[in-house]
C-alpha cells in the first residue's frame, strides 16, 4: 500500500494521541500517524487506516470478521459503524465520505464518493466512484450505484445524475475533514470544561469556520431564489 506499515506505526498510543483499538486473534489495527482516530472511537482486530483519514467521536469499526479499510483522504463521521462477513472486506476507497451515523456492511464506497447521514449500505453493495448516497437511503444487498450519480429512498433507487455544483461541493466538505484531521492531531485534547464565560472567550472561534455551507443553500444562493 505504500504507506510503510511497519511495527512503530501500529496503533495505540501515538504522539499526543490515545487511538483506543483492540486486537483480537493477534490481528492488531493498523492507524498510518497522519490520520486522526478520536479516542471515543472504537477499532477492534482487521482494520487498516491509510494516511490522511479522519474518524469521529463513536464510530465503530470492527474488524473481528473481515477486513475494514480505509484509504487514503477518507472520513468517518460521528457514529457510523463498519462490519461485514468473515473473508469479505468492507473498503471505503480514497476520499470516501461517510455521513454521521451511516452503517456500512460488507460494502464497497467509490473513490471520491459520498455517503449521506443515517444511510445503511448493505452486504456486496458499490458505490461508484463520485456517486453519492441521499440520507436515510437503504441500499440493499448486491445492488449498484453508477459512478456519477445519486441515489436515494428505502430502498435506494439511481435518481439522476450529478451535476459540477454537486461535485464541487463534495470535494470542498471533503478536503475541510482532510484538515480536520490535521487539525485535531495537531491540537485537540482532552480537558474541562470552563466554569464561566468572559468576553476573550466569547471572542474565540473555531478555525473550522470556512465559509462552507449546506449544498440546498450554497444552490439557492447561487439561483438567487
């Protein structure tokens, strides 16, 4: 993979990072150090983690069947949980994007792809390459999703085809959980909270605040309506 899996990079403890993982049948998860794991998220057994990658609060990812991978750029939202069948892998490819809550099981996420929140993506599921899955979506076992293009409801079905402002606004909420990712390596950790509020603290914000906005407004901006 190119990313010098040796033993110094396996995860546990990291420079200013406790990434909580568990091996089970001597399988170890692998975390490259350029990809943040927050410490509530959960890695158990065959689960690799390319660099660049961000995983939020809660995800669950357990590797004590098949293999988990994420690739290089991708993210994992707040919650989602990853599982599949013994001798199958479950892969999001590079710069996959994973929605807050999402289940992925046994499937297959594009590269360049993106997963809305609360989706559930099923046993031998693809998502093509820069396809994207509505929230709430079920898409079930076996079925495809062209690269390109979207698919939502219970059950999934293609509805259309992508446009530049879809793609567009996909690669920036991307590219702002790739420097999440940077960004909570480089300070992100655990203290208290402040017992009162005072004008400094009030005038502190976030670097997270970019200008990115929800995809409905960013197009009801732009159409003027």
């Amino acid at each position: 993979m190119g990313e010098g899996m040796g033993g110094a990079a396996v995860a546990g403890k990291r420079e200013g990072t406790m990434v909580r993982v568990y091996a089970i049948d001597g399988v170890v998860p692998y975390v490259h150090p350029e990809s943040y794991v927050h410490p509530t998220a959960s890695l158990v057994g065959d689960v690799i983690v390319e660099a660049g990658c961000y995983i939020g609060p809660g995800a669950s990812l357990r590797g004590d069947f098949g293999r988990l991978v994420m690739r290089r750029g991708s993210n994992l939202q707040d919650n989602c949980i990853v599982h599949g069948f013994p001798r199958r892998e479950t892969v999001i490819e590079e710069e996959g994007h994973i929605g807050h809550g999402a289940v992925l099981h046994g499937c297959r996420i594009g590269r360049n792809a993106l997963i809305g929140m609360s989706a559930v993506i099923m046993d031998d599921a693809v998502i093509g390459a820069d396809a994207m899955v509505a929230a709430l979506a079920f898409v079930k076992a076996g079925f495809e999703v062209p690269p390109g293009m979207l698919a939502a409801g219970i059950p999934a079905r293609v509805v259309r085809a992508l446009g530049e402002e879809d793609r567009r606004w996909k690669a920036e909420a991307t590219r702002e959980y790739q420097e999440l990712a940077r960004r909570s390596l480089a300070s992100m950790v655990e203290t208290e909270a402040l017992r009162a509020l005072d004008a400094a603290r009030l005038a502190q914000r976030t670097k997270g605040e970019t200008g990115a906005e929800p995809l409905y407004l960013q197009k009801k901006n732009r159409s003027g309506s």
